[in-house]
C-alpha cells in the first residue's frame, strides 16, 4: 500500500509538503491495514464559524500560476520524467480536495486509488513495472488539478490564531465522534507564539489521532475519517 499525504506544516514548509506530495507517493504500510475496534461516527459537529475573523491573505494569479510551473517542474524532476507533456489546469483545488479529486483521476488512468481529504492510498500498491506509467498519470492529474499555491503561503500569527480556534472548537470534537482522544492543547497566545518560533505546529490533534489510531484502521474508515474531519480550517475563512 502507499499513500501520499499533505502535511499541515508552516512557512517554507507548506510548500515544501505540497511539492513532496506532487513529486510523487512515498512506500509506506504494506497491504491492507487491520481494522481496529472503535465507535461508529455520530456525524461532525455543525460547520464551523470564525469567532475571530481574520483578513484573508491575497496572491495575483500570475503568482499562483508561477509558483505552480515550478511546483511542476519539481515533480517531473523527482520522478525523472522528460519532456513531460504540458497539460492545462482544469481547475485549482484545495488542500482537503486533494484526495478525492485526484484519485478519481488516478482511477481513470487505470490505478486504484482511494482518497479522502488530503490523502490519497493505493491498496495494490504500485510495482517496478507500473512506475513510470504512475508518476507521468501522477504528473497529468496534479496538472489538471493543481493545489492553489496560495493555501502554501507563510502562516501569520493572526492564521495561526484560527487554526488554533479550529483546532479546540471543531476538530477535537469532530475527532472525538470517532472514539479518539487526544492531549488536551497549550494556551492560543503560547500555541502561537511557540509555533512561529519552530518548524512544525505546536500541537496538533489531527496528527496524533492518525499516529495513534487512523493509519491502523481499514481504508474505507480512513477516508472516512479524512473526509469527515478537515486538518484545516475552511480555507476561505484563512487565505480567501
């Protein structure tokens, strides 16, 4: 089995995890994952609303269609792909649009995919002999459905500040009506302020859940759970 995920990281690293899942899927658990006993969802909680609205961060569309030729040209790169065929976006997507957008296109090349938020699984894995014909469909459909480079911006304190909101508010008990419990979070001023000051998030709630539980859970309940529950907050409350 391998799967590709777009971490939720900051600053250099946002786009850094978006060109690492474009480069191509990393090897990761082989075979079907075992199902792990745990409640049945209930639903998520109602739709999440900003109690602190931020202004949304902007990029010009000759920027986003920069960034996405380099974005590109890394992918074809990593996954020695020459004079790879020049294919015009369909549309851009959102991070949580990843999985489910472009899966399907993967299956309509002819390889089983299964998505579910930002994460795309392959169950039959890919072999030696399948390679290249995967990472130049893998090319085509990031392509035609390409991450906005505008949700891989730096996080200011202000977005941070939402993502935290989110985080307490809505994802921890979205996470809970899947049975999973997680560490209770830092203050909003030290998450911030902890956070510019490292690589990674502070904490993260959507991480532990998938290290402790999800990635051990079928494929079908994963996606589910990818689906059910964004990493993220809505992007047009964060970026516009």
């Amino acid at each position: 089995m391998c799967t590709r995920r777009l971490a939720r990281t900051i600053a250099a690293g946002l786009l850094a995890a978006l060109m690492g899942c474009l480069a191509g899927c990393t090897p990761a658990r082989v075979g079907q994952s075992p199902e792990t006993s745990g409640s049945s969802t209930v639903g998520a909680p109602a739709p999440w609303v900003p109690s602190h609205p931020i202004a949304p961060s902007t990029m010009s569309a000759d920027e986003q269609t920069q960034l996405r030729a380099q974005m590109l040209a890394n992918e074809a790169s990593q996954a020695n792909l020459v004079d790879p065929p020049q294919t015009d976006l369909i549309r851009w997507i959102t991070p949580d649009e990843y999985g489910p957008v472009v899966s399907q296109c993967l299956r309509d090349a002819g390889f089983n995919a299964v998505g579910g938020g930002s994460s795309i699984w392959y169950p039959d894995g890919i072999g030696p002999a399948q390679r290249s014909a995967f990472d130049l469909a893998t090319y085509v459909c990031d392509s035609k459905y390409t991450v906005n480079p505008k949700y891989n911006q730096v996080l200011t304190a202000d977005q941070l500040g939402m993502v935290y909101d989110y985080d307490v508010q809505w994802l921890v008990p979205c996470i809970a009506t899947f049975g999973i419990t997680v560490s209770s979070p830092p203050t909003r001023d030290t998450f911030v302020s902890q956070t510019l000051q490292q690589s990674g998030l502070a904490w993260e709630p959507k991480a532990q859940a998938e290290t402790s539980v999800v990635n051990y859970w079928s494929l079908d309940r994963q996606a589910q759970f990818e689906s059910t529950c964004p990493t993220m907050p809505p992007v047009q409350y964060m970026f516009g």
